[in-house]
C-alpha cells in the first residue's frame, strides 16, 4: 500500500545542516518539474513585493520571502516532520518508534507544490508555497506536475494507493485510472442517519489513521483488505457511490 498525504501550510523550523538534495528523493523523473520550480521561487523572493504579491502574503507574514530566498541552503528534516497542523499533530510522526517511521518510510508519500511527491522521510527545507499559486514564467502548478506526478503514481501500478489529499492537491497529479486506488473523504453521521463531509476533523482524522497504520504495520493490498484492517482496528469505513472510501470520524 501507498498513502498520499497533503501538505500542511504551516511549517517546523530548523532541521539538520544539511542543504536541499533532490537527487536523494523517490520519484528522480520529477527532477525536472522540481527544478524548475524551485529556481522559479528562488528567483520570485529576490523580489520582496513580488513575492509577497504572487504568494499573498500579509505583513505578518514577510519572512516567509527570505524562507524562500534561502531554499536551496536552509536546513533540512524528514518531510513527515516539517509539516505541522492539524493532520501532522494527531499523526505525531517523532513519538513514533524506529520500525514504525521506516514504515512511513516506505508507506508514505506527502505531495508538496514545490517539490511534488516526496517520501516521508525525504529530507526538505522550510518552503512557503500552495497549490493554487501560479509563479512567473511557469504558469499554474497543475501545469507543472500534473501530468509528471500522474506518470509517476502510475510506475506505482502494482501497489495500492490510499489518497489523503485534498482535492486541491489530487489537481496537481491525479492517481491514473488504471492503478487500484481509494480516495478517501471523511465523513460524520448525525442522529437523523444522515452523512455529511467534515471539515476541521477531516485532517485530524487521517493524521490519526495514518498513525494506526505505522503503529500496526499491516500488509494491505486492495480496497477490500483496508476495509477488513479498519473493521479489526476500529475504524469504520465504507465505499460510497462515487467510489470514494468513507471514513467516519
């Protein structure tokens, strides 16, 4: 099994004195797309109003231009501990024990916008960057990757992948048709038996089912067997008419 992760917005500082190193990362065939759009945000932050234009970003928020400006040479952590926020802290990925984070390891793939699919423990600065920005000279970010991350997930085919993203990533490099796959939308159900989508504890959560999976380690390969491991370890899970897996919260 494969899991897609989204990003978070917010960011842990720090990490190791160790610069960017794409070429240490899963998926080299996107070496292209992630250059490119790393030399276009680097560029972008050597001019401040700029790029607090392009990024709309307010006062407050005027280091995250240096942040950028500094992509290349900052330090740098496991993605899976870059990322704060809602979904990241119900994960809690550094309390985890060593077996536990090889898995996410091997397991876990976090869609970013500036580097696209990275693996949980690939090593990445702090970045400023969303999914609907578009940055000078490349266009939107769905031009960029989508057809890239798509032809990448596809080399997956073997492996079943569980999709976390938000709509706004899966934009940005849908799973193809042909690989097996489950979106997953968290949903609610009231007294009334009526079910509805969730918001803010959509991203708690997945944080928390990915959690279970790393902290139980099971060997899923279909649609069927992730709802056989949901049912033993708790959760309830069904698939709708959209063909969507519904994870009630």
């Amino acid at each position: 099994m494969l899991i897609l992760l989204p990003p978070s917005e917010t960011k842990r500082d720090g990490g190791r004195r160790v610069p960017l190193d794409m070429t240490s990362w899963h998926y080299p065939s996107l070496a292209g797309a992630r250059s490119v759009t790393v030399d276009a945000l680097v560029e972008l932050a050597s001019d401040e109003d700029a790029c607090r234009r392009v990024l709309r970003l307010g006062p407050s928020q005027a280091g995250e231009v240096a942040v950028n400006a500094a992509l290349r040479t900052s330090p740098t952590m496991p993605a899976i501990d870059r990322y704060t926020g809602v979904l990241y802290d119900a994960l809690d990925a550094s309390s985890l024990d060593a077996p536990a984070r090889r898995w996410l390891g091997a397991h876990v793939r976090v869609h970013s916008a500036p580097f696209g699919l990275v693996g949980a423990l690939d090593a990445i600065p702090r970045y400023r960057l969303g999914a609907g920005v578009s940055l000078p000279g490349l266009g939107s970010a769905a031009r960029v990757w989508r057809d890239a991350t798509t032809a990448a997930l596809g080399a997956e085919a073997s492996r079943f992948i569980l999709d976390l993203r938000s709509e706004a990533y899966v934009a940005l490099g849908p799973v193809p048709a042909a690989t097996p796959s489950a979106y997953v939308r968290v949903v609610t159900e009231s007294a009334d038996g009526a079910v509805r989508a969730m918001n803010h504890f959509n991203k708690h959560a997945k944080g928390a089912l990915v959690r279970a999976l790393a902290m139980s380690r099971p060997r899923v390969s279909t649609r069927a067997g992730f709802h056989r491991w949901a049912e033993e370890a708790g959760w309830r899970t069904r698939d709708n008419d959209r063909g969507e897996v519904e994870l009630f919260a």
